[in-house]
C-alpha cells in the first residue's frame, strides 16, 4: 500500500534540517501508519508545481500558494494552513485545481487573546517608556508617565470570531464596561450571548478606549481603518492589530500616532512582510511592534501543528477534516475521483 505523503515547507526547518520550532504537532503524524512525511528540500516565497509533486498534501507555513504553484496538482489533494488565515492563500485556484485548503480552527483563539490583553495592559501602563526610563537613568522622569487602569474602560472588537470572543472572555474579571462587537456576519443575539453589545463601526471607533481588530483579511476589510475612521477614535484611545497588515491604512495610522491623534497602538502585521526597510513605525514612542508573531508559544505551534496533520490523517482516511475553506470541492466530481484514488493507494 503507498502511503499518503504530507510535506511540511521549508520554513519549519532550519538550513541543517533541525526543527525551527519546539513542537509543531507532528507526533500525531507519526502515530498513523498510513501516512508518510517529507521536508520541502528549500524555502521559497511562492510554493513552486515542482515541490508538490509526489506529496498529497502540504502544511503550510509562511509561503504563498497559487494558480501557478497548483498548476500541475493531478496527485496533489489538500492545503492545510498552518493558522487560521489565508489570504496568502488563492482559494479560487484551489477549488479549480480540486485542492482542498483546510484551515487550524480554533487553535490560535487564546494565544492570541491572551497577546491582546497583554498588549492593552503594556500600552496603559507605559511598560516599553518605565523600562527605559531605568535603563537611561531618568527616574525623576516618572511622574510624566502616569498609566491608566482598564477599570471602567470601553472594548471594541472589530470580528467577532473565536480570537474575539476569547478576548472578552479573557478581560471578563477586569471591570471594563460591556464590550463593543462590529461584526455584520455575526447576529446582535449571538452577540449579546457574549455579554457585548453589537454595533456599527463608526459607534464603535468613536466610543471605544481599545479597538482590538480580529477579522480576516479580504476584499471587504481591506483597508477597512483608515484616516477617516481613525479621526473617529478618542484621543485617549488605542488601536491593537493582530490580524492583518492590510486591514488598516498604514501611512494614515503613522499620521495618527506621529501626530498624537490617537494615544497609541500595538502592530503585529504589516502589509509587507518582512518590510524591505525598517519600519517606519520605530520612530515613535506611543507604538508597540511585533514582526507577526506576538502571540506565538510553544502550546500555539503545538495545537495548531496538531489540528493540521489531524486533518491530513482525516482525508487519507476518507474523512472531511475540520477547518474546511472551501468546502465545494467535496462535490467536485474532479476532486471526489482524485481523493478516492489516491485513499484506494
């Protein structure tokens, strides 16, 4: 019987082949006789047609996936990304090439919550500005940094997904006010179940103390904050972004925070990424910056790697993993023909 053969990209791996990572999952891999696993000999940016050819599927780090790097997947049946986002992902090119994209659902709620709340608490009490103030000898300097306490503040929560409700759950015990939730694909009962209150964007931006972003990257969201919409936050408020550099207007938040519209703000994604340059963004003092990667531990590379090859062993055993992007191709007859063969193997 040929195994069922789930390569990891290259990215996962050291130049010398050791792991990159503590635990990214893959003794749950090793557990299933059926399957076989294989490295990516080399990193690249977009996965190339050569590199999927001879594996059925592909946990996916940081590379891009298109038509391109689909475009001779005769053998090759799914994408499971490593995470919950995918817009570096064609998920058109995909279903047209009968690829399942499958994604890690649920495993990265509250790492990431806990990173926000971190971050809120960070930006409130001047943590990055006290540290320096002891490395530089400035100690008289600390009555010009007086913090303020999340008591009595407001949330707002722009997706109300998994990351966002676990971020509500998270700052349950701090005696905020109930929170603010703009999400249109979510229903104001739904919300309300949270303890929140669902909301129109502008009432949120212009009401909010923090506006926490938490909804994927798409061509509904793209550009979603930008100067208008920051000119609606207080003066006294903070903009954190753990999801997607896109979504907000990055040259009208430099203005913003460089101009001291806003108090602060806390980025882990940018629009390019890695920048070419450093970011413009270090220059200020009322920003916290991570490069994409505030919320990664070792439990989070460990659940999510566990959550993807837990979805490789579902399809080499004719089940439909959990996470599903693009679900129709469970009805292609293209793709029904190629997952049968290949499990009959």
């Amino acid at each position: 019987m040929s195994p069922f053969r789930v390569g990891w990209t290259a990215d996962f791996f050291q130049a010398d082949g050791a792991p990159r990572f503590r635990d990214i999952g893959q003794d749950v891999l090793a557990a299933c006789p059926l399957i076989e696993v294989v490295r990516f000999a080399e990193h690249r940016t977009e996965i190339q047609p050569e590199q999927l050819t001879g594996i059925h599927g592909a946990i996916v780090l940081a590379p891009r996936v298109t038509a391109h790097s689909l475009s001779q997947a005769d053998d090759f049946l799914a994408i499971g990304r490593f995470g919950v986002g995918y817009d570096s992902v064609d998920v058109a090119a995909c279903t047209a090439a009968d690829v399942l994209l499958f994604i890690t659902v649920g495993a990265v709620d509250r790492p990431v919550a806990e990173a926000t709340v971190a971050w809120m608490l960070a930006l409130t009490h001047h943590v990055r500005t006290k540290d320096r103030l002891v490395r530089e000898h400035r100690w008289s300097d600390r009555s010009h940094y007086m913090g303020c306490e999340l008591r009595g503040r407001t949330l707002g929560v722009v997706g109300f997904g998994g990351i966002g409700r676990a971020v509500v759950q998270l700052l349950a015990g701090f005696g905020m006010n109930p929170p603010l939730v703009f999400d249109p694909f979510v229903s104001p009962e739904s919300v309300a179940q949270s303890g929140a209150r669902a909301v129109s964007l502008d009432e949120l931006l212009s009401s909010a103390d923090f506006i926490s972003i938490h909804c994927p990257l798409n061509e509904q969201t793209r550009g979603l904050i930008g100067r208008r919409e920051l000119e609606l936050m207080k003066p006294a408020a903070y903009l954190i972004n753990t999801a997607r550099g896109g979504i907000v207007d990055e040259d009208a938040l430099f203005v913003a925070l460089a101009e001291h519209r806003i108090a602060g703000a806390a980025i882990d994604c940018f629009v390019e990424e890695p920048p070419a340059q450093p970011s413009r963004m270090a220059q200020l003092d009322n920003v916290l910056l991570a490069p994409h990667c505030i919320a990664w531990t070792d439990e989070l590379f460990r659940d999510i790697g566990r959550m993807a090859c837990q979805g490789m062993i579902d399809l080499a055993e004719r089940r439909r993993p959990r996470g599903a992007v693009n679900p129709e191709v469970f009805e292609q007859p293209g793709f029904l023909a190629k997952w049968e063969r290949l499990c009959e193997r």
